[in-house]
C-alpha cells in the first residue's frame, strides 16, 4: 500500500527523509516527490510549500499521481487554546478555513455552496494515534484546526478564529488538504506541533521553535508508519 506523508515546508519533512534512509526523488508539476521503502510499505513524502493553493496541488498530487491510499500530514500550528503549549501535540478532528468569506450572502463563515464549514479526519487513523500516544507516553491533544492563508500574528484575529469555529489551534494547509482527501475518499489524518501562539511574538517564536517542534510530529508520524506496517 502506498502511504502518503506531507508536510508544508522542508523543516517539516526533513526528519522524515532521514528516518527512511534512501528514496528516489521524481520532480512533478514544480514540485519533488520522495518515495521510499519502508517495512513493507511504500511511503511517498513531499511537502507542498506554504499555503492552502500549494497544499492543495501536492495532496491531489499524492492521491492522484502516486496513488497514495492514505495521507498522513505532519507540521507546525499556532496555538488558539490556552492548553496548547510550544511542542505539544493537536491531532485534527475536523478542519475548517478561516479565511472563506461569502457572509455578504448570509453563508456563515468557511462554507461555500455544496461545501461544508468542516471536513472531519478518519476516525481509525486518529483512534491509531492514540495507541501511538499511549505507547510513547506523550499526551496528545484532539481538536479543531483553522486554515487560512494567512499567518496569524495577532490576539484579536487568533480570537475570532477561536470564537468562529470553535478552534483550538491554526496554521496554513490542513483544511485544503483535508478538502481533496475527503473528495477523493482518501483517509487522512493531521498531526501539528504547537510553534507559537500566533499572537505578537508569533514570528520569533516559529523561527525559534519551527525545528524543533517538527521534529516532535514527524518522530510521532513515523511511529504511525510503524503501526500501519505492522497491520
Ligand atoms: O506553513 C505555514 C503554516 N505553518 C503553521 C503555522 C502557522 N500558520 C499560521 N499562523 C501561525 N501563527 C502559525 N504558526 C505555525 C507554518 C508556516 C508559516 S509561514 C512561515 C514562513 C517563514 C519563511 N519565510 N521565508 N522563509 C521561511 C525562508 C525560505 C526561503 C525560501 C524558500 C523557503 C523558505
């Protein structure tokens, strides 16, 4: 089975090319593909660069292309709750993008017509998360994430990002991401570990933290991988 892993920037998957060891480097529609094998299973990784348009390419690059039959995103988040500190662990229940706005048409924020305000991840992949947890000891958040091309750097937006969608932490890709893996029946789960807390300091605390704390989801990712082999 193919297993698709992707992250947004290179710090996000670069833990993970290392973990597989050696993998064959195809170049498509602008971007780089690495495929490996790993335990059995054939691993596609890639990341997409920023954002929901470049998100959206590579995951439907990922089912469609290389016919990933799972997608398993890992990265960094901005914290919304209070209870989500530098290095903790969000595992995605739903998504929902912030920055979707026909209001004007009395829609409520995040929907478009024959879409919906929320995409719900794959409940087994989660519920595999929390056997992953469990056995690494590390506490592991559930929750909603907010998507929107913007990065937040600021009290009021995070607050209404929080208030709007009941949101517990954002970043730039998961819900375009969870978009195409919804549409094309692909289960899909994503894992962010908290960078900053999208408020004033959020930029010195990404540039401080972004390294670390990808490593953080990408080592939990990979243990996901490992389960996923075993099955
Ligand atoms: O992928 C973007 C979303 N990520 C999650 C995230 C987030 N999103 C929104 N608001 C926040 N407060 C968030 N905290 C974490 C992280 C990432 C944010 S955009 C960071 C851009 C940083 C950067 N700009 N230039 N470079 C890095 C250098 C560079 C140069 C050339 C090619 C690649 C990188």
């Amino acid at each position: 089975m193919t297993i698709a892993i992707m992250g947004a920037m290179p710090e996000e998957i670069a833990p993970i090319l290392e973990k597989v060891g050696e993998y064959k480097t195809t170049s498509y529609a602008g971007n780089n593909y690495y495929e490996a094998q790993y335990k059995g299973l054939n691993l596609v990784i890639a990341y997409s660069k920023i954002g929901k348009v470049f998100s959206t390419l590579t995951a439907a690059t990922l089912c469609e292309h290389f016919g990933a039959k799972k997608l398993l995103f890992s990265g960094v988040a901005g914290a919304i709750s209070s209870d989500l500190k530098v290095g903790d662990l969000i595992v995605a229940t739903k998504l929902a993008q912030h920055d979707l706005d026909i209001t004007a048409f009395g829609h409520p924020f995040g929907y478009v017509p024959e879409g919906a305000v929320f995409v719900e991840s794959d409940k087994e992949l989660n519920s595999l998360a929390y056997e992953v947890a469990k056995e690494m000891q590390k506490p592991l958040q559930e929750g909603v994430i907010a998507t929107g091309d913007q990065f937040v750097a600021d009290e009021a937006r995070k607050n209404w990002i929080g208030n709007t969608f009941g949101a517990d932490a954002l970043e730039m890709e998961g819900a375009s991401v969870a978009v195409v893996c919804d549409a094309l029946n692909v289960p899909f789960f994503i894992l962010r570990a908290i960078s900053d807390a999208a408020d004033m300091d959020a930029s010195f605390s990404f540039d401080e933290f972004l390294e670390t704390s990808a490593v953080q989801s990408a080592a939990f990712v990979m243990n996901m991988v490992d389960k996923l082999a075993q099955k």
